[in-house]
C-alpha cells in the first residue's frame, strides 16, 4: 500500500471513518489510530466521547512504541526496553572500563574484548575529559547517544551518516563529531555484547526496539491487525530514521492498509520533501508551507502572521505583556475569575504554554488566591513524594553506617522527618509527630555543634554512628521521644551489616517498610497553606491523601528489585546497600507520574504539545517570548550543530530521506505545529489572549515571540496600540472606566486583591487626587471583607510597618532569664565585639545576643564565633558585618599563637626566627611542611610570614630590635566596668634606652584594619574626639563610606592598651591591627602610632607590609585613649544588668540609608518602613 501526507483536519477525517463504521460491538475496531503519547490519546478518546463517537468499535489507539511492542511480543526477540537506570549504569562502567585513570568509587563491567581499536580511543579519550561520574554529564551523553540512534536505526545506517559528516562545512564539527559517533558505537557494542553474554531479554533503546519491530511486520502484521481497514498517524512533527522505516515498511506490507500522517503546517514541507523521497508509494498535498484550515478567523490570523504582515489585530485577539512570570499568570488568573463570575463554565477556558510544568507552582498558587480550581496537566517527579525521599535517605543512612561514614545531624533525622515507620510498627507513636520532632532535631544538632567545638573540627562535620548512638544515649528519655529514636538508630545498625542479596529480598523488606507507612499516615491530616483572605476549600476538593503517591512507590519497588538483580549480573557487584541505594534513586527517582483531576470545574492547563483536540471558548497562550516558544535549540556537546544543520538539509532536499537530527529548523517547525495545535482549540467566537513576560531574572527585555513580531508588539506600548503591558508598579486592582464603584470593584476581584487594594487605598497621602477614595468608600470595600483575619493579623503589621519600634527594653524579671540570668548575658566582663556591635547599633547587640542565647544555658560570649562564607552559623544565622569582617577566624588566630609561641619565638633570630629563611621559597617551603599549617595557609600565614620576614630584614640592617610576645588575653577595669581582653600578639621595640610595646590584633577581610583603628579617616587634620561616630561624622568620605564598621571605634584598641599598661607595665604606643590574608605589598597590616616613635618602628626604610598611621605627639595620644575610655563607660553604663535596658537604633544610621545591608534588616523593619528616627 501507500504512505500518504495530508494537513488537513485529523478529527474530520476520524468523523467521515466514524460514520462508515458499523457501531454494533465487535471483536476488532476498524481502523488504528497512532498517536505521539498518552496524554495525546486520552485528549483524543475524550473529545470523541464528547462528540458521541463511539471509540471501541471506531480504532485501537497507540503509539508507535505500544505498536512495536505488540508485534514483538510474540516472537523470540525481547519487546521491552533495558531500565534507562542500567543503561546509565552500563555507559558509566564502560567509560571507567577505558580509562587510564578509572575511579575507585565505579564498578568497570567485565571487557568482553568486543571493541574495535577506533571505538576504545575514542572512548579513552571521552573518559579522559568527561566528568562521567556526574550524573548531569552522562544524562546529556546518553541524550546525545539516543539521538545518534535515532539518526542511524539503532546504529544499523552509518553509511549515510558518514557522508553526512563528509558533507559539513565545519572541520572541528567533523573532528569532534566522528570521535563521538566512534565512542558510540562502542557503547552500542559493548551494550549488545553484556546483553547477550547474560540472556538479558531487553532492546538498548527505544531506537533497536522499533529497528526490531520492522523486521516482524510481515509475519505478525496479518496475525494480529488483519482487521485493520485504516491507519492514521496523528500528532508526530518529525520521524526520526526507525520510525519513518517503519512506518513505511507497514505502509509497503501487502495486507496492511494505506499509512496516512497528518501533518502539522510547521513541519509539513520538510516531512513531505522526506515522504517524497523513500522507496515507497507516497501522495501529499502540496510541499509548500500550507495554511490549517481553523475554525476561528482570529486564530487564522494569528497562524498567518509566522510567514506574512497581518492588516490588523482581530477584535478577538489582545496582546498582553507582564514583568514577570508571576505577574503574567496573576493576570490571567484575575482574568479567567471574572469570566467564571460571567458564568463561563471553567472546562471552556483553557491556558496553554510551551511548557506547563514550568508554570505550575505559579498557577496553582495564583488560582488558589482568587479561589479558581485549576489542574495542570504535566507529569510530577517520584522524587517529591514524601515516602520516596523517607526510604531513599534511610537506605543512604544505612549505607553510612556500613562503610562507617561519618554522618551529619540533617542526614540522621531526614527519613524521621519525612515519616518512617518501623516494619510492623502501630500505634501512636510512629511516625513521630512535627512538635516531637523538632524536640529531637534541636537537641541533635545541638549535640553535633557542641562535639565539633574543637578547634579542628567544623561545626557541619559528620560523626561517626557509635559515636551518635552515645551521645543521644546522653539525653534524658523523658524530654522526648527518645527511645523511637533509639529503637530507629536500632533499625539502622541492624540493617547496616546484612543488606538484601537479592531482588525479591529487597522488595520483601521495602515492601513491609512502605506497607506500615501508608498504614500509620492514612489517619493524618493534610497540611495546607492558608493565608489571609484565602478559602483552598474550594480549590482542593479533588485532592487525594498522600498515602495514595506512597502506594506508588510500592507499587514500583519490583523494578527497584529488578534493577538491583540487573547490576549484579551485569558488574558481578556484591550486595550491599550502595547498590540498593543506586537502585532506588535510578529507578525511582528518574520516574514521573501523571494525575488525571476528576473536577470537571478545574480550569485546564495544558502544554502547547498536548492541546490537539482540545476546545476553548478563552483561550490564553503563556509564554509568547523569543527562545521560549518557538524555544532554543541546545547546544550539542557530541553532534556537532554544524552536522545537525548538514543532516537536516540532506534530508529536506531527498538526498537521505530517511536520516534525521533534532536541529534549529526542526525545534521551530515542532513548535509551530504546536502553536497551530494551540490555535486550533478556537471555535469562532474565542477570545485569544497571548500573554509576553518583557523582563527576564535580571531585568533585561525580552523580545516578544517570532510567531507574533509581525504585528509591532515590541514596539512601545500605547493606548492605541496592540499590546496591554502590566507595569512594573501596577499591583492594585483599578476601576473600570465608566463609573464602577468601589464596591462594584471589590466584588470584581478576589478577597486576597480586596484586602491589597484596601491597605493601598487607605494609606494614600494624597486620598483626593483621581481616584477619590473616602472613608465611606474604605467601608464599602471592608464590609465585603473577613474582619478577622484584618483585625487580627494585618492591621497589627502595617503598623509595626509604618510605626516599626525603634527601641526594646530588657527586664531583669523576664521569662527569658529563668535558667540565664541578664546578667550573664550582658554583664561584666563586656568583650570587644559585643561593644562594637552595641555602638554601632543598640537593636543589632540585641538581636546578636537574642539569637545567641536563644537555648538558654551559660553563654559563651568571649568566643568569636566561627564564619563561613558558603553557611550560616549554626545558631546566628548570617553573622553581622562587623563581627565576620573585623575579627578573624579563631583557628587563625591560635595559629599565630603557634607561631609566636613555640615555632618562632624569636622573631629577628637566625635560628628560631624569621631571619633563618634566606628566601621566599625557603619560607614557603617550612609552611608546607609543618603540621600547625594546612594548605589554606598558604593563602593566609604564608602571606603573612612573608610580609614579616621582608619587615625584619629592613629592622636588623636599621638596627632596630623588635621582638614578639603572645597575651592569652584576660580582663581589666575601666572605671568600675569589667572590660574582656582577646587574645593578641604583643610586639616589643628597644631603642637600647627604653622598650615599647605595640599589641597587634587581627582581623579578617581587606582594608578592615584600617576601618578597625580609624585609619580611613579623610579629613586634614584630627580634630574630632575618637568617640563612637563623631570621628566617622567629621570624615570628609563619611557619605561614600563602604566599610561596615562605620560609627565605631574598635574597642579592642581600648582593650589592649589598657591591659599591656596595667598589667603588664609597658609603654604602650601604638595598636596594630593584622589582616588575615595581609600580604608583603598590600599594607594590610596597619599600625595607629604616636608621631614621633614612627622612626623606632621602621627606621629609614619604608615597608609596603606594614603601615604607620601618625595619631598624634603624646599628648593627643593620651587625650585619644580618654576618648577610648570615655567611650567604653558610656556604653558599659547602659548595659548594666541590675535594671532594665534600653536599646535603640542608631538614628545616624537609619536616616542616611546605612543600615540597608544589615543582617538584620528583616527583624528590624526599620529601615524599609522609611521611618526617619528624630
């Protein structure tokens, strides 16, 4: 027979064989219908029900992967596909197979010897730059692999290929592509090869398995679909090499009928060039690109724009164009309940977009706002079902603790937290309910960070599984549900040493896991999100419990069975729970699943390629952006583009009709079939509305679609104009022109828009300008309102917003202070950071200190505490500025004690000092090899000891001797205040008359030393008294100042001066503050002197390591040191503990704007209510 090309209507051809066909039962229906996928026949089988055409008698409804199957089944060939988790698995062994240098953590398949010399360099040379131990990494090779499959039957068709190659323009495209058609055809070998050592009964791939269906055809075809009068192939934009073979081997099959495709207006010419081209009868319309013949005149017009200026805009047809993504389907949203309220019934609105899925979070939570059910339609990720994540990271516990792998607090009570349940387990108390849980999920990750203080551990570092076991066995049972955990911790250690063996055990044990989860969750309530002016009622009312997804997983768990029996034949891997780890996330974790929504008052939302034989009254397009839709053809990585684009154009002109690659012309013809798929969903009188976003994340524009560029929409928006573009700033819901009222408004839009339009309106400065709004107009639009949700919840936060507190007041007598006195929180002795903090801002100590001390017990305030850049504190959060910039790491710091201390205590010496090194090398070389430093030094000490030994030469040919001391740091008084001294570096000069002393402290980040000590100052002279922001008000950059510790005077100079000169008696003068990644040249290291000692420091020679900041003759050093005291006490004074506490926000601060980075912006309010402090 014949294959045969129309672009006509594919449910009017259906409707002409529906009418012809006897509708009395049959045994056999008439004619086949082959579709592209489920979601595409379950759209066709509605939409006939929906015309009253009977579907069982009319055709058997497929795909071309079911046919394959079928005509497989009964021979000796395999008729199913190997699990793509194998497959993945397979690729990686094979690549670790070739690698010169494989890792140890992948398991190489047996080398059966099967590859050719080319094959193996080729994939030597893969392995040797691909990262393939990444999951991302293989996923794209094996993206690439099916396509080459695609390309060549299944690695049967080279030939044409190969002169394909030939064929391209582009050397490099040539070189690198044949390396990789070379790599994979050895994949393809060494794949067939295992398969059949083993008696594996699987196809590779989709590709082998239609390429093996064809040889069948004429034996299995008169047996299984002799009754099959008509053939249809519908909703295919492209045929890649197998499918085309076998579709026209069906359509060459004497006993088969004609094949006739349907093609869509994108892709008919180039798949009409192809049809033409085969050894086999073909007819067509014509090749030229033709108009569909649809419904809607607008929609009409809109699909003839994509090849020809259109006169005008339809009255049908608006433009509408958003700042965002949200704000587009907030649009539509609004839109699609006002037409619900018109009583436009939800099935006859339908929104379409390139890709639903993408959309999903945003339209559900939009809808669920203006209370509309909606139900997109898109498959769902195994991986977000609760009882998925519990299992799959209860296996990869296990597997922790059977190759005794440390394990962090989070790894330890995820599978708690996600619900698991014992074998057999009933009663109440599993799964452990949220309170209890986070109980045990506090006091275990206050048990790591309390095992991990020590100076060189990390406050996330794991532990080891005993050690765990012994630390919750330190916890009082009766604060919590300890022995569930203990009896979970049991489970564990029993699991660890006796992983399943097999495939059946496997599913057996998991089995009984899943059966008691779903059994002890089914009486759970379902948490839902709810917010002011929100009713979900409505909106999830054909929801189903979560226990039905865990059914999923079980229902799954013998291909996870499967899987773990594969990969033991195939890499003679022994059992272990590694490998059922494996097991589970390739298995699982790859699937997604589709859920049909049973409320036919669900607004649908569907993706552009599965809108065919749908039928709208509205009609909403999302996603109308260049490289959106049509999208972007990726860039390959292993078939070169150039090749793609040779491939294509080989193909269109018949040269091999039958080769295809997915190229840049392919992706746009697929995507215009899917636009003319989304327009044919119009019937006349629809109503189109294409919805644009003009801003990307970074507020770049984006282009309006290609499919609709022709009409001026990216030209600036006007009221005549095509387009209604939403600004940036217009989130209140407007009156209507013509005289709606408020109240007419308020009951236009949602009660969530109500409540945002209420807020608005009544705090407009100016209530009189257009539109006048009054208070009787304000009780219009409340008496259409909750007032509980207003009074209770909202109306307290606006105004704490407009009227946020600018100050808190600490009462010894709190609560709080039960188990922890105030009094241990901030009393005496008060330490440097605290102060700086309290200095720069009362409300930034407070918040520091609040969340510092949450857990009650002794706070431990002198410890700096340890920062991150990549994780918050554990218990802080985000650390303020001051305190992660201004005070170095604590490990640095007792590494510099090392130094001074014990392996270089006499700094200028020759032998046990800075001046034994001859060079830089020498230098680097000592830090290398001693245990005190690790590589990381290198960036941070060696810097350092760099900068110093340059410094010492210039002293001892200066004849200046300047030796080094170390202060474990302690306390001193100040005017009856209790003053805490950190740890610092004490450096003594001797002029051979008297000795000075300069103490050193460090800080962490660039030029924070010089912020530290007021070194920054820019002004002509030192006037200003060195209190707490005089000094920084009085600065000529004070307005352009980037430096966080603004308005402070470090109080570590106070400290440190004080406690050399009271208990040390040295003559203090000077205060140096240290940078942590201080190098020789950067003169990061900063020195505050007195004027006239700065020639006992450095002699003739200057230093580029080391700068001297002149702070005045003795006098004025002395005056500055009162200023430093006078500093602390005031201070010290409103901290005392003995009453209450005041402390407010540095008005300075908030009224020029410098509080907007702060860490604690959010808690504060203040600085984004605008509140200017007085």
């Amino acid at each position: 027979m014949a294959l045969r090309a129309r672009t006509d209507s594919f449910i009017e051809y259906l409707q002409a064989r529906s009418e012809a066909t006897n509708r009395t039962p049959a045994r056999h229906p008439q004619g086949m219908c082959i579709l592209s996928g489920q979601l595409l026949r379950q759209n066709l089988k509605d939409h006939l029900d929906r015309e009253g055409i009977p579907t069982a008698p009319l055709a058997h409804f497929t795909t071309i992967e079911e046919l394959a199957t079928d005509l497989l089944e009964p021979t000796d060939d395999p008729h199913r596909m190997l699990a793509g988790g194998v497959r993945d698995r397979l690729v990686e062994g094979i690549l670790a197979a070739v690698d010169p240098q494989p890792p140890d953590e992948v398991v190489p398949p047996e080398d059966d010897d099967v590859l050719g010399s080319r094959e193996r360099n080729a994939l030597a040379e893969l392995a040797s730059r691909l990262p393939y131990t990444e999951e991302d990494t293989r996923e794209t090779l094996l993206t690439e692999l099916d396509d080459y499959f695609r390309w060549t039957d299944a690695a049967t068709d080279v030939s044409p290929a190969m002169e394909a190659l030939v064929a391209a323009d582009n050397r490099f495209a040539q070189q690198q592509t044949n390396r990789s058609m070379s790599a994979f055809r050895g994949i393809e070998r060494f794949i067939k090869a295992r398969l059949e050592t083993h008696s594996i009964d699987r196809q590779q791939s989709r590709s082998h398995l239609v390429h093996a269906a064809r040889d069948h055809v004429s034996e299995q075809w008169t047996a299984q679909f002799s009754h099959v009068d008509w053939i249809a192939v519908s909703g295919i934009s492209v045929f890649d090499n197998p499918t085309l073979r076998f579709l026209a081997t069906i359509a060459s099959e004497p006993s088969a009928p004609d094949v006739v495709v349907f093609n869509g207006s994108g892709s008919n010419q180039y798949n009409a060039a192809r049809f033409d081209a085969l050894p086999v009868e073909t007819s067509h319309e014509t090749p030229e690109q033709v108009l569909p013949d649809l419904e809607s005149s607008a929609a009409a017009t809109l699909f003839r724009a994509t090849s020809a200026a259109p006169e005008d805009v339809p009255e049908a047809v608006s433009f509408t164009e958003a700042p965002t993504d949200q704000r587009a389907v907030e649009r539509v949203a609004t839109e699609v309940r006002e037409l619900v309220q018109e009583g436009v019934h939800p099935r006859d609105i339908l929104i379409v977009a390139p890709d639903a899925g993408s959309y999903q979070s945003l339209i559900e939570q939009a809808f669920e706002t203006v209370e509309v059910p909606v139900h997109v339609e898109t498959r769902r990720p195994y991986v977000n079902i609760p009882a998925y994540r519990c299992f799959q990271t209860f296996v990869e516990v296990v597997d922790a603790v059977a190759n005794d792998e440390p394990i962090t607090f989070d790894e330890l009570v995820d599978p708690l937290r996600l619900g698991y349940c014992p074998r057999g387990s009933q009663g109440y108390r599993w799964p452990i309910d949220g309170r209890s849980f986070t109980k045990v999920e506090q006091e275990i990750h206050r048990k790591q960070q309390f095992y991990n203080r020590d100076p060189d551990r990390y406050e996330d570092q794991g532990i080891t599984f005993e050690t765990w076991r012994d630390l919750i066995d330190e916890i009082p049972h009766w604060t919590g549900p300890w022995e569930a955990v203990n009896e979970y911790l049991e489970d564990i250690a029993a699991l660890a040493d006796s992983p399943p063996e097999t495939g059946e055990a496997l599913t057996d044990l998991f089995g009984r896991y899943l059966g008691t989860y779903v059994f002890q969750t089914v009486d759970h309530e379902r948490s839902l999100y709810t917010g002011p002016a929100i009713d979900t009622t409505r909106t999830t009312l054909s929801e189903i419990h979560p226990t039905s997804e865990a059914e999923r997983v079980r229902n799954a768990l013998d291909d996870v069975g499967a899987h773990y029996d594969r990969v033991q034949t195939l890499f003679d891997a022994p059992a272990s729970w590694q490998e059922i780890a494996r097991a589970f996330a390739t298995t699982i974790g790859g699937q997604t699943y589709g859920k049909r929504h049973l409320d036919q008052y669900a607004v649908p939302v569907v993706d552009a390629g599965n809108a065919y034989f749908r039928e709208a009254d509205h009609l909403y397009l999302l996603g109308m952006d260049a490289d959106v839709f049509p999208g972007e053809a990726p860039t390959s990585t292993f078939l070169h583009n150039e090749v793609r684009r040779t491939v294509h154009d080989r193909a269109a002109g018949g040269e091999t009709p039958y080769h295809h690659l997915d190229s840049r012309e392919t992706v746009y013809s697929e995507a215009l079939d899917f636009y003319q798929a989304a327009l044919s969903t119009a019937s006349p009188e629809t109503e189109i509305t294409l919805v644009h976003t003009y801003h990307d994340g970074r507020g770049n524009d984006i282009s309006w679609s290609p499919f609709v560029d022709l009409f001026d929409v990216d030209e600036e928006p006007t009221d005549e104009g095509p387009v209604d573009r939403i600004s940036v700033g217009d989130w209140i819901p407007q009156r209507e022109s013509g005289g709606e009222s408020w109240q007419e408004l308020a009951n236009r839009i949602a009660p969530r828009e109500r409540l945002r339009m209420l807020l608005y309106q009544a705090h407009r400065d100016t209530p009189e300008d257009d539109p006048e709004v009054t208070a009787a107009h304000l009780d219009t639009i409340v008496d259409t309102l909750a007032t509980q949700p207003l009074s209770d919840l909202i109306l307290p936060r606006v105004d704490r917003y407009h009227t946020p507190p600018t100050a808190v007041t600490i009462e010894p007598d709190e609560p709080a202070f039960a188990d922890t006195s105030l009094e241990a929180v901030t009393g005496d002795p008060l330490f440097p950071h605290e102060l700086d903090l309290a200095s720069q801002c009362g409300l930034k100590y407070y918040y520091y200190q609040f969340l510092y001390n949450y857990t009650g017990g002794e706070p431990e305030r002198a410890k700096i505490p340890k920062y991150y850049s990549g994780n918050p504190h554990y218990r802080l959060g985000e650390l303020p500025y001051i305190v992660r910039e201004n005070y170095a790491d604590p490990r640095y710091v007792e590494k510099w004690k090392q130094i001074v201390t014990n392996l270089l205590p006499d700094r200028q010496s020759r032998t046990d000092g800075l001046a034994q090194f001859d060079s830089d090398e020498e230098l680097r070389e000592w830090v290398e090899q001693e245990p005190t430093f690790d590589s990381y030094d290198l960036n941070t000490i060696y810097q350092n000891l760099q900068g110093e030994r340059q410094l010492v030469e210039a002293e001892l040919s200066a004849g200046i001797t300047r030796t080094w001391d170390w202060r474990d740091g302690g306390t001193v008084t100040v005017d009856g205040h209790v003053l805490g001294v950190p740890a610092y570096r004490v450096d003594t000069i001797d002029d051979g008359e008297s000795t000075y002393a300069i103490p050193t402290f460090f800080t962490r980040f660039s030029k924070r030393g010089m912020s530290a000590l007021k070194a920054c100052f820019d002004g002509a002279i030192w006037e200003a008294d060195e209190r707490t922001g005089e000094l920084c008000l009085n600065c000529g950059s004070g307005d352009s100042c980037q430096y966080h510790s603004k308005y402070v005077i470090d109080h570590r100079m106070l400290a440190g001066h004080r406690y050399e000169t009271d208990v040390h008696d040295q003559t203090v003068i000077g205060i140096a503050m240290q940078e942590q990644y201080a190098g020789p040249t950067d003169g990061d290291r900063v020195v505050a002197l007195q004027t006239n000692h700065t020639d006992r420091i450095h002699g003739d020679d200057d230093t580029e390591f080391e700068q001297l900041v002149a702070r005045g003759y003795p006098n004025g050093w002395t005056d500055n040191v009162s200023d430093w005291e006078q500093n602390f006490t005031t201070m010290a004074d409103t901290l005392e503990a003995d009453g209450p506490i005041t402390l407010e926000a540095n008005s300075t601060l908030v009224n020029q704007d410098d509080c907007l980075d702060c860490v604690y912006r959010d808690l504060c309010a203040i600085p984004d209510s605008g509140v200017n402090i007085q």
